[in-house]
C-alpha cells in the first residue's frame, strides 16, 4: 500500500446495526468527522444512556483506498471524555467503533489499554497490510488494521470487550482534549483491566528476538506500572506450550499461527539469555528461540559504557520499580525515578508528565513549556512532599552523576530525543588510570526517606542525620581504591579519629574528625556569616547497593550520604556523594539530626533557555 494519506467521510452506523459499505467511499477528499448527521455531526446518544457513539467505519472502507486514510473524531467526539474502541463490533463484524462514554471510571465497561512506541519499528510497505492514520498524529506511525486486531483478540482473551488506544481515543486536534487526556492518563491505565504491551508500535507485530525502544521511552513507565497487569504481544508461530532454560513459564498463543502473548514481567526475565527451549503444547518439535525484543545484550568491549543506560541495567530498574511481592510503594520510589530518568520523550516536559500520576499528583499541563523539564520536575516534587505521606525519594538518585547545577537534589537531565536515544554529554570518572563509572540504586528497606517541603526555588527542607566535614588537601593520602575508602574493622559508634579520612564520589578527599583550625576551607564570602562558619556536611540518605553492566547485585551494601556545601546563610547544594562502609552503621547512627535546606545553587526559576539545561 502507498504511504500518501486521504481524508475520508465516516459514515453514521444504520438502524439495522449492519454495518455501512460507504463509510469512506463517497469522497475521500472529505475530512472525517466522527458521524455524519443531516444537521452536523454529533454523538448519537441514543445507542445508550453511558456512552455516544462517535466513530463508526467499516475496514472494507478502510482497505479499499490505494491511500492510508486519516480519521477524525473532532466534530462528534466532546472534550474531556474518555473513549475506548468496541472489540466485538471489530472482530465479529470488522467494523471500527468508538465509544465516547458520559462518565469516567467506567465501572460497567471494563477495557484493556495498549502500550506502545509513538514510532516503532520498520515496516515493509510491501506485506504490511492496510493501515489508517488519525487527523493531528499524522507524526506518529500509522494504525496497522490487522495489528488492531490482535490487540482486541488480547482484550477479549483477557475477559474485556473494549480497549483503549490512544491514537485514536483521543482528539489529537484539540489542545484542550489532550491536555485533559494526560491528567488522566495514569488513572486510565490504574482503571483498565491490563496494559497490552506492543513492542514494536502498532503498525506490526515483532517477534521476541527484534529489538525494540519499548523500554526506553517515557510514557511507556506509568504504562507498566499503573494496572493491575501487564501482558506482551508479539509474532509466535510456535503455538501454545512451555519455555525452559534459566527460567521456565508458559508462552499461550493468540492468533494461531501468528501471535503469542505473555505477561511482561516474565518477558523482561527471558530478554538477553542466549537461548531458551520451547516445548509445543501439542505436536511439533521443540525449538530454541531468544529473546532480545527490549534490547541487545550490551557489548562490554565497545567502550566507553554507559552503566546507566545498558539494556541489563535498563531492564534491572523497571523489574524493581514493578510491584512485585510484598515491596511498599516507598520501597520501590527511588527505582521508579530512576528508571523514568533514562528514558525518552519527543517533549522534555512529557519525561515529568508521563510519571507524575505515579506518585499521585496531577499537574496542569498549561502551566509549563514544551521544554520546561526542570520547572516541571519542581512542580511535581513539590505537589509530592505537600501530600500526605509524601516523601523525597528522589533524594540520590543517581550518585555518580553531577548533581543538576539548579536543582542539585536530583542529577543533571539527560538529553532525549523522540527516537528514543538518551544522550549524557559527561565524561567518565578516571579510577586507577581506567576511565570507569559505576550504576547504583538506593535500597529503602533500612532507612525511610525524609518528608519534608520544597519551595518554588526547588530548595528541600529535610530532617536528617549530619555531621561537619573539612576538605582535604590534594596531596593529603587518602587509604583505599578509588571513593571506596572505608574503615576497615568492626562496626562501632566511636570510630578512631585516624582512620576517618574519606574520599566523595567526584574525588575529592574528606576529614570528618580531628580538623586543625588553619584546615578549615574559606568558601566565598557573605555579608552576615563569617567565612570560617561556612559549612560543609555529609548528610546520611540510606543504602546504597551497586550493580554491574549485567544488571546483577555486586555487594556489599554501601551507607549513602550527600555532600553539602554552603553557599548561602543556611543554604546548601549538593556536590557528590559518599559510600560508607556498612561496618560504620552504628556511627553514622550518632550523627546529629539536623535541619536542612538544599538546592540550587542555581535558580531554576531564572533559566531563560529552558532547553539549555535540560
């Protein structure tokens, strides 16, 4: 099929209930406009007290083109509603309908939701079949007719009969719809009755050993996290049966012969290992197949590495954001961030959008620039601490990144593009004459993060255990390899003054006791404080556990503290990051509670390049 587009008249279902043979063929120059009626499209309320009807097409309508047709529900669809597609009317009579329902949730019509790439992966134009594309999303790939009806085959086979996709249940020419739309996007996914995972976009299916960006894009986060499941669809000829290798599950087939489906924790579990056998439920001969449909296994040899965005570290964070087991909410915050600050989104602002239903805000999406990441992220830490309950799980992030030069609580924002590439313009921290970066995630299970508030200028206030620090010469020795410099001995809360020399994250080497006067350092000067009052603190956050390239736990559990320093009356930043040792709990723990304001040292609200500093 040729990819040039038409617009096309929908048609208005007839009284009988068959379906229309002229929905798009009278003039295919004509826009789409949802339902035509003699006085002016508008939603036909009368097919039910609880929804409208507000696109009715017949796929032989849609096929019949030598172009992609482009739908549009604008005229007959009314701003702020939620609408879902009717799979039985699709599969049982292949005819296209939207329900635009009065009221949301939608207790009485449960629906499944589908999670997909905006622009997936290639197709061939020659054996991929008829598509339609929807008036406003003309950017994004088109809708593959038969995809489609793989995705309702899901639905029904998971016990709903409506599904809702986004392309097309939303009017992608009305600002204002879509903006309603994304403060409701994380409750329509929390109210469906599962997400259905398509990979590769939703134009093809791709199989379990093509690659796909599905894991590295923003909006794809809350989609994971948010229903009660998660399932995959891809392309299986195998049929139904059972997998074994490192792990061992059931694979259920679809579409026989075409397509499989399996929930998407075990999926994330199978990706990389280099073969897993396949035993068909009945007869056929076992196959070997692999699994790489989040991403090839890295290559360790091509350097420089980038922990942070391998595909085992990648897959790691989403597997620990995920509920799973008896793991609080609280418990999995510091993953959920961190897995949301590698991904990608066409819009900076969407990377904050895309997670806030998450933590349970809603953010006015008026309120904030197209490349507003920085003002949004302090929106949203801000709405999250004024919440009951609310807590800064932010809070070291990503350790071995610089902190944000306005906002040093979390780290510096990637660059991302809407093909999913995440960019880190840093260099790597040099260790023992090897260029080398560590990935870490914060462990909560210990330590419970701090409440506290935020003000506009994104400085935290917090509670937290303190103790001074002095900075050390350059020449001063400091023991060890490389920031892991640690007392080696028994855990005690009175640790030997001598052995409390520590180097940060970012290199620098720290006193914590037993300073000499003329040691103190001489930050710039303030018109009320002396200089040799200004000070500099290690600030405990919680445990720390490493990880290496592959995704796998390294030990030991490391004691986390930030690095302050003041640069204003009571007012700190965040410079970097220490690793204690776990044997030097019972000291930390004597450490004095303090009371704390951090951020900057810049002020987000002076940035006049929003996109400079995202």
């Amino acid at each position: 099929m040729s990819t040039r587009s038409s617009h096309a008249s929908v048609g208005k279902p007839p009284a009988s209930g068959v379906p229309s043979d002229d929905a798009l063929t009278r003039n295919e120059t004509m826009s789409v406009s949802g339902i035509e009626e003699s006085g002016g499209p508008s939603p036909d309320r009368s097919a039910s007290k609880e929804y409208a009807v507000v696109l009715y097409v017949t796929l032989d309508s849609l096929t019949q083109s030598d172009t992609i047709p482009i739908l549009d529900i604008t005229t007959s669809a009314t701003i702020g509603r939620v609408r879902l597609i009717d799979c039985d009317q699709y599969l049982e009579h292949d005819t296209l309908v939207v329900h635009e329902f009065f009221d949301f949730p939608i207790p009485n019509h449960p629906y499944a939701a589908l999670s997909y790439v905006w622009r997936g992966n290639a197709v061939d134009e020659s054996t991929v079949g008829p598509r339609f594309s929807v008036a406003g999303a003309e950017d994004g790939d088109p809708v593959g007719i038969h995809a489609l009806k793989h995705a309702c085959v899901a639905a029904l086979r998971l016990g709903v009969k409506y599904l809702w996709l986004d392309r097309l249940c939303i009017m992608q020419t009305s600002k204002d719809d879509k903006r309603w739309q994304i403060t409701q996007m994380f409750r329509i996914y929390k109210e469906s009755a599962a997400s259905i995972v398509f990979p590769g976009g939703i134009q093809r299916l791709v199989s379990l050993d093509e690659p796909t960006t599905w894991i590295n894009r923003g909006w794809t986060l809350q989609e994971a996290l948010a229903p009660p499941r998660v399932d995959v669809v891809y392309a299986w000829p195998h049929g139904s049966g059972m997998y074994h290798g490192v792990f061992r599950g059931d694979i259920r087939e679809l579409v026989p012969g075409q397509s499989a489906i399996t929930p998407l924790r075990e999926l994330l579990a199978l990706n990389g290992f280099r073969s897993t056998m396949f035993f068909p439920s009945s007869t056929g001969t076992p196959t070997s197949f692999r699994t790489t449909i989040f991403g090839l296994p890295t290559d360790t040899s091509v350097r420089p590495v980038v922990p942070d965005q391998t595909t085992e570290v990648v897959i790691f964070m989403l597997k620990n954001a995920l509920a799973f087991g008896g793991e609080t909410f609280d418990e999995r915050a510091p993953a959920i961030w961190r897995s949301a600050l590698f991904r990608a989104s066409s819009r900076p602002v969407d990377m904050v959008f895309s997670i806030m239903g998450v933590f349970g805000v809603s953010l006015d999406p008026r309120g904030f620039d197209a490349d507003d990441r920085l003002g949004a992220t302090v929106a949203l830490m801000r709405a999250i601490l004024a919440r009951e309950g609310g807590r800064a799980s932010w809070l070291s992030l990503a350790p071995y990144l610089p902190p944000h030069p306005r906002l040093s609580t979390f780290p510096v924002f990637p660059k991302t593009s809407v093909d999913g590439r995440v960019e880190l313009a840093l260099g790597l921290t040099t260790v023992g004459g090897e260029s080398k970066r560590r990935a870490a995630i914060l462990d909560t299970r210990r330590i419970t993060m701090p409440m506290g508030s935020m003000d506009e200028a994104g400085y935290l206030r917090i509670s937290r255990k303190a103790v001074r620090i002095h900075a050390l010469p350059l020449a001063f020795p400091v023991p060890g390899e490389g920031h892991h410099d640690h007392l080696e001995s028994s855990q005690t809360a009175d640790p030997p003054l001598c052995c409390l020399a520590f180097r940060a994250i970012d290199g620098t080497g720290w006193r914590f006791y037993g300073l000499p006067e003329d040691d103190v350092q001489h930050p710039p000067s303030s018109d009320s404080v002396p200089k040799d009052n200004w000070k500099t603190l290690a600030v405990l956050v919680g445990w720390h556990n490493e990880f290496s390239l592959e995704g796998q736990w390294m030990g030991p559990r490391f004691l986390n503290a930030m690095l302050v320093r003041e640069h204003a009356p009571e007012m700190f930043h965040v410079e970097s990051y220490f690793e204690l040792s776990h044997k030097l709990e019972g000291w930390v723990n004597t450490w004095e509670e303090m009371d704390l304001r951090i951020g900057g040292p810049g002020d987000p609200r002076h940035a006049s390049k929003p996109h400079e500093i995202q």
